[in-house]
C-alpha cells in the first residue's frame, strides 16, 4: 500500500507539474510567460500576451492535466483519487522543474473536480461564469466559485470529497492574497468578456 501511495502521488504531481504555459509561449511565441504580465504560468497570463488562442490551449491542457491524473488513479487505485487530485494540484502550484514557482491552481482543480463529479465541474463553470460576469475580475470568480463548490459538497455527506474541497479552497484563497488585496486597493485587473 506504500508503494501505490507514492506511486500514485508521483505520477499524479508529474501530470500536474507541467508548465503548459512556459512551453507554448517559449515555442510559439519565443517568450518566457515568467516576464510577462502577473509573470504567473497559467492560462489567464498567457492570454496577456495577446495569443488567445495559446491563452485558450493552455488552459485545456491545464484542465487536461487534473482530469487524466484522476481517470488514471480510478482505473488502477480508486481508493486513492483524493492524493491523486491534491497531487496533480500541488505539482501545478509547486512544479519542481521550475524552483516550486507554478500557477495559481484553478484550471487544473477544475479538471479534478470534473473528473470527481460532472455535476460539480458543471456548478463550478456556472459560478465562475455568472460572478465574473458580475464582477469581472477573473480571481474572485476562482475564490467564490470553489467555496460554493466546497459547501455544496458538504450536502453528500462524503468526509473524504469534503476535506479535499476545503483544503483545496484554503490553497487556491492563498495563491490569491495579491489578487485580494488588489481588489481591495481597486488595481486588480478585469477581464474582458
């Protein structure tokens, strides 16, 4: 049991770790996407460099990343899909090929939650949707949206899924401090919809 732990938590954080973002901006637009905007790797700050459609891959495979980490684990160790999840999501927040320093999180916890539950994935793009466009700003949509997640779980009475979701809201409320105090301070970026 050991082993499959540390098997599963070292592919699943491998899968999350990829810097889709570096990748296709250093191949295609011969840009480092670290230089570049919130010099963050996901998907938003690629947009930044005016390529939406680099923008919009790098987000599917970020999205890509969380789902095939989790299909994966539930065909050989169903009983580990929660450290497969929390791994995939760590590896792109904290990828060791880049000193530690990834994204913010949320598309590759949106492939996760939708490979957990359609149902959950669907509620989460509903909210993200509807509160950017009330708010337009891209990272309260993300803050807001897994919160509602996490307290509509709380409605299945599934100890495991619960704990992952609260734990996954408290990292993704973290790599948004900045975002939160810009907001605050009124100089956060809106997006355009």
């Amino acid at each position: 049991m050991t082993f499959e732990i540390f098997l599963v938590f070292l592919f699943s954080y491998i899968f999350g770790s990829i810097p889709f973002g570096l990748i296709l901006t250093q191949f295609f637009l011969k840009k480092d996407i670290r230089t570049v905007g919130s010099k963050n790797i996901g998907a938003t700050n690629v947009l930044r460099t005016g390529n939406k459609f680099l923008g919009a891959f790098t987000l599917f495979l970020d999205v890509f990343k969380g789902v095939a980490a989790i299909l994966l684990t539930n065909y050989y160790f169903p009983n580990l899909i929660y450290l497969s999840g929390f791994s995939a999501f760590l590896g792109h927040i904290f990828p060791i090929w880049l000193k530690f320093k990834g994204g913010k999180g949320v598309a590759t916890y949106l492939g996760i939650i939708f490979a957990l539950s359609i149902q959950l994935g669907l509620l989460f793009l509903a909210c993200w949707i509807l509160i950017a466009f009330i708010t337009k700003y891209s990272s309260l949509s993300s803050i807001l949206s897994s919160l509602v997640i996490f307290l509509f779980s709380l409605m299945e009475n599934n100890f495991e899924l619960n704990s992952y979701l609260f734990i996954t809201f408290l990292i993704i409320l973290y790599t948004h401090k900045q975002n939160i105090v810009r907001i605050k301070n009124k100089t956060e970026d809106k997006i355009k919809l």
